[in-house]
C-alpha cells in the first residue's frame, strides 16, 4: 500500500470532480457545504437531488477572491463592499442581483444570488481548484441539523456524492449571516455569528426580516396543545400572532434542523426550569420515554443538587450558562447526537434573542417546530 493522499492531491482530485459536474462535501468555518460548480446547471440540480431539498431554495454560491463578486452579481452596491471589507472571508453572505450568466438552477428561480467568500483554508483551496465559484448548501439531507462533524456528513450522503473531504469538527457550528442588499433597506435575514450589532457598526440602517422576530407559539406539553399550535412547515411566519409576511430566505420557511425527537424549549430562571426540567424527565422514565438534556454549569450544579442522578438518558454539558458561543458550537452536534442514542425528547432553556442569542434561538426554535413553553 502506498502512502495516504496529501491535501494537494485531495485538493487537486477534489478540483477536477467539481469541473467534471460531480460533488464535492467540504468543510467551511460555519457548517460542511456540499458542494457543485455554481455555473453547471446539472451540478446544481444533482445538490437539490442529494440532499431532497426543495428546487425552489437557493444555494449559496462560494468565492475565494474578492474581484469574482463581480461574476457572480450583475450590480454591486457600494454596501457590498463595506461589508466585504469589514467581514470577508468569514460567515457572512450578501444577497445581490445575480449575473444573468449564472444558472437559475443555482439560484432556485430568483433573480438575485446569495454569494460567500468563506475564511477557512481548506475551502477556500478548494474552490480555487474547482475554478472559482462553488454552489453549496449545508451538507445535511434536507430538514436534518447542518453537520457540523464529517462523520454526519458521511450518514446524510454517502452514495449521492462524491467525495468527502473530512475534518473533523468545523469552527462556529451556525451557518452564515444572511443580509439582502437588493432591496432599499439592507436586511438580515437569517442571523448567524456575525450579529446585527457588528453589522450596524458597517451599515447604521440595517433591519432585521420581521419574520425573525415572529413570537414563538407558547404551548404546554399536553399533545393536544401542540398538535393545534404545530404549524405546517414549522415555519415561524405561519404563526398567527405573527406579522403575516413569510421570511424572505426561502430555506428560513421550511422545518429545518430537527433532529428524530422532540424538541422542548423552556423559557424562564434557572430555578423554574430546572424544578420543571426534573419533573418532566421523572415523567419520561416512568412512560419509558427516552429523554435528553442540554445543560449549561450552572442548571447541572442546581439539578445535581436536587436528585442523586439526574434521571436523563443523556445528559449534556455546554460549560458555563451565558456562553452562548459554546450553544452556537455544539447545538447541531448534540441534535444529531441525540438521534445516534434514539432520544425521543431533547429538553433546553432558551437563551437570550440578542446578539448571537437570537442565532442560537432562531436554529432552536426551528428545530423546536416554533414552540417555547414559558414558566
Ligand atoms: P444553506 O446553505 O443550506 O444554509 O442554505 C442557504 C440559505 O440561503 C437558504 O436559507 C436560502 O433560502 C438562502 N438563500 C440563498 N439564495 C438566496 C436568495 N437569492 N435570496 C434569499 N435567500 C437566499
Ligand atoms: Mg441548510
């Protein structure tokens, strides 16, 4: 046997499978992408095949050189280059006008396209050997969490793509801060690490989509409640308390990021949420249901307090309470590890919608259906 590939051969295979019309999943610093030429057609329609996902739900086009936004945009306000500036690499994607050149496959049907310039190396290496400009959405089976980690990448897509280039744990563990420009008022529409703050600093006028502001349905765990509050895509726009214009990404429409079980977000102090938290898991383990936790320090010393063990079929731990850094890292990664350990309930507080906050919960909520119960 010879010696294992090095990153150039990888990187140069890797190339040569992107320009031929295959795919290609990869790491970036926010989720694994799965990738295909963003200028073959037949590339973009084989990711829609891949992952199930809707035709109508544009794929985010990466580049790894500031000079080929102007390929892939027929006009580029002077915005886009503050935000580049500022920004670019990292997890931030522009919505402009698309180049007509481009296919409507890769942009879903719309006239406008969603370009990224990612930070991490690999990525950026292997887009330039694919010739500059690769299509990818998160590699998940549409609806699933994005993979964080290649070896969920592997589960989603193993014999729809072609290769995998593997390593292990990605940095953020959230996907890109989504902002329109096409419009008069430039608009987040899907938050991310890149928070509305930073982004006001750059551009004093930026909004948020309304619909991200939607409020969640409140229901109580009686099946009743949550069958009639359930919405039917899970959508957060669906919701009749809330503003009646659907989110303007149309991947932020769909029910997204739910792992197999059930997701319960409590809403309320540390002291509520956990005496709550107690009473529903004993509740479990008498109905034989299996149950899991996603705990900060903090809420794990108080339950540890109040029982010997606490009675989870899994318990995990994020580190300290106000970290929602750790939240936005490991959030996707415990989802997905819950469903390899066939936990059926998945209880976690919610953390504050500010800052990263509201990135952690709009992904939470998503995976949640839209409910948050408050105490
Ligand atoms: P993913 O890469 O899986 O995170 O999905 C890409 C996200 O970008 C989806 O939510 C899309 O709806 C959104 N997106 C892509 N292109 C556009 C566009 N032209 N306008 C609005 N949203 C877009
Ligand atoms: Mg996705």
């Amino acid at each position: 046997m010879g010696d294992p590939p090095g990153q150039d051969e990888i990187l140069k295979k890797a190339g040569e499978i992107l320009k031929s019309g295959g795919l290609v999943a990869f790491p970036t610093e926010t989720v694994y992408g799965l990738g295909g030429d963003a200028f073959n057609p037949a590339s973009s329609k084989r990711i829609y095949a891949a992952k199930g996902r809707p035709s109508d739900n544009p794929l985010i086009v990466h580049i790894c050189r500031l000079s080929d936004l102007e390929k892939t945009a027929a006009f580029i306000p002077k915005e886009a280059y503050e935000l580049a500036e500022a920004f670019w690499p990292g997890p931030l994607t522009m919505i402009l006008q698309k180049d007509p050149l481009l296919p409507s496959e890769t942009t879903g049907g719309l006239q406008t396209v969603a370009v990224r310039f990612p930070s991490h190396p690999l990525a950026q290496a292997l887009i330039d050997a694919a010739g500059g400009f690769v299509a990818a959405p998160s590699a998940n089976t549409s609806g699933r969490p994005s993979p964080t980690v290649g070896k969920y990448v592997y589960e989603d897509l193993s014999g729809r793509i072609d290769m995998l280039i593997d390593d292990g744990q990605v940095g953020l563990g959230l996907e890109s801060t989504i902002v329109d420009l096409t419009e008069e008022v430039p608009m987040i529409l899907r938050p991310g690490f890149i928070t509305e703050a930073m982004l006001r600093k750059v551009l004093p006028d930026i909004c948020l989509d309304p619909a991200l502001l939607a409020k969640a349905v409140t229901a109580d765990l009686d099946p009743q409640a949550i069958k009639a509050s359930d919405t039917a895509d899970g959508s957060l726009g669906d919701n009749p308390d809330a503003d009646h214009t659907g989110p303007k990404a149309p991947g932020m429409k769909y029910k997204h990021y739910a792992p197999q079980g059930e997701v319960i977000i409590f809403e309320g102090d540390e002291k509520k949420v956990s005496e709550r938290l107690l009473f529903e898991l004993q509740k479990d383990r008498k109905k034989g249901i299996r149950s899991g936790v996603i705990l900060s320090d903090q809420m794990l010393d108080r339950l540890k307090g109040q029982e010997e063990e606490i009675p989870a079929d899994s318990v995990k731990c994020l580190g300290s309470s106000d970290d929602t850094e750790a939240m936005a890292h490991m959030l996707f990664r415990f989802l997905r590890e819950f469903d390899d350990e066939k936990i059926e309930r998945i209880y976690v507080r919610a953390v504050a919608q500010e800052g990263l906050g509201l990135a952690v919960m709009n992904r939470l909520k998503k995976a949640a259906g839209g409910r948050i119960i408050a105490l």
